[in-house]
C-alpha cells in the first residue's frame, strides 16, 4: 500500500507537467505494437505515426524480420513495409495501410536536463501504457550501433530516468504538448531506471534523408 500511496502522490504532482488526458487519448491513437520472427527468434516492440501511413520503431526492432505485423490500439494489425532503416541511429520507417488522421508529430524544441513526459509504450496484452520520465541529460552517442555491433556514427540521445523494459523499445517520448521528444531505444542493464532515447532532431534527420521505397528483408541482428 506504501508503494500504491507514494506513486499517486508522485502522479499527482507531475500531473500539471503531464500530457492531459484529450492529448492522451489521441497520443495512443498513433501509438502501434510491431512484431515479427526473426532467425528462429520472436522481436518485439513499440512504434508510433508520425505521418499518415508512415509508422517509426527501432531498427533492432525489425532486423531480419521478413513479414512485420504491426498492430494498433484498437486489436487491427496488418502488415507493415519496411521504406527506411538505419541500424546507426536505430530506426526504421514502416509503410502501412491506415487511412486513421492518428498520428503524433515531433517537438518544435529539444528536451534539456530537467525535463518531463510520458513515453507511450505499447504491450501486446495490456495495451498503450504511459511511463513518467524525467530527462538526465542531452548527449553526442559514440561507440556501436544497437543492431550489428558496428562503429556507428555520433548522435543525439536523451538519458532519461523511466521505468522502462526491454519491450518498450521504439516508444515515443511525448511532451505535455503530446509532442514527441525522441524514441527509446535502450534500457542501461547496469543501472536500474535509466534509458536512452534518439533524440527528435536525429528522427527528423532520418525522416527527410529516406525516399519511403519499399525495402528488402536487412539481415537478423548480431546483439
């Protein structure tokens, strides 16, 4: 009960800082669930439109996975086409069939130290979830990508102070604008409530150099 009581007090007083509850609503609109079998594995993990028809997730998400079911808050799933991918930055752009005006659009700002939302992060049985986080610190990421363990290039990420789990990758930070900050890519093993997310800039970046082509089946990932 100690637990229960302290979480709504901590709910309560983020609330003014929190998405409200009509922005929520359409934020979990354009939240979608992506799976498919990959090398003999089952991958998973979240996704969010961001422009009618054009769905992102990560890329770790979707590797090797050659038929991508991507379903959507109300029970629909279909079959997703992979039309950009970037194991560097860890996204992927999906083509779907969704004639729905469901859709979230990127910050026009950055998220700095300090900052606060909600990461929508979509399980296969409970539905569209909302996980507080608090942003740690803005960061250039060096080192290996999340896919194939190669060098990757530098990029934008958010440090970010959330509940998450592995499954809630490709989930959307959103603002209290219901505007997206970034998208989750990583929990950190090593320190319990700490994640990484690709910053918004890297998504637009992302968005603007891909020509949305349909795109072969990119190989399973190493990790």
């Amino acid at each position: 009960m100690g637990l229960l009581v302290g979480w709504s007090l901590t709910w309560a007083l983020d609330a003014p800082l929190r998405p409200m509850l009509a922005e929520r609503h359409d934020i979990a609109a354009a939240a979608v669930h992506v799976s498919g079998s990959a090398c003999g594995r089952f991958s998973e993990g979240s996704g969010f439109v961001v422009e009618p028809g054009l769905a992102l997730t990560n890329a770790h998400v979707v590797a090797g996975v050659e038929e991508i079911t991507v379903t959507t808050p109300d029970g629909g799933s279909q079959t997703g086409v992979l039309t950009g991918f970037d194991p560097g930055r860890d996204i992927a752009a999906l083509s779907i069939a969704d004639s729905r005006d469901s859709r979230v659009a990127l910050a026009p700002t950055v998220a700095l130290a300090g900052a606060v939302g909600d990461a929508a992060s979509v399980d296969r049985d409970h539905g569209v979830e909302f996980l507080p986080f608090t942003v740690k610190r803005r960061i250039w990421a060096k080192g290996r990508d999340m896919v194939y363990d190669e060098v990757a290039e530098d990029r934008r990420v958010l440090e970010i102070d959330s509940l998450l789990r592995p499954g809630d990758s490709g989930a959307a930070l959103v603002n209290a604008a219901g505007e997206v900050w970034g998208m989750v890519f990583a929990v950190d093993p090593g320190a319990q409530g700490r994640g990484y997310a690709l910053d918004r800039v890297e998504i637009a970046q992302f968005l603007a150099e891909i020509d949305r082509a349909p795109l072969s089946t990119p190989p399973c990932g190493t990790r």
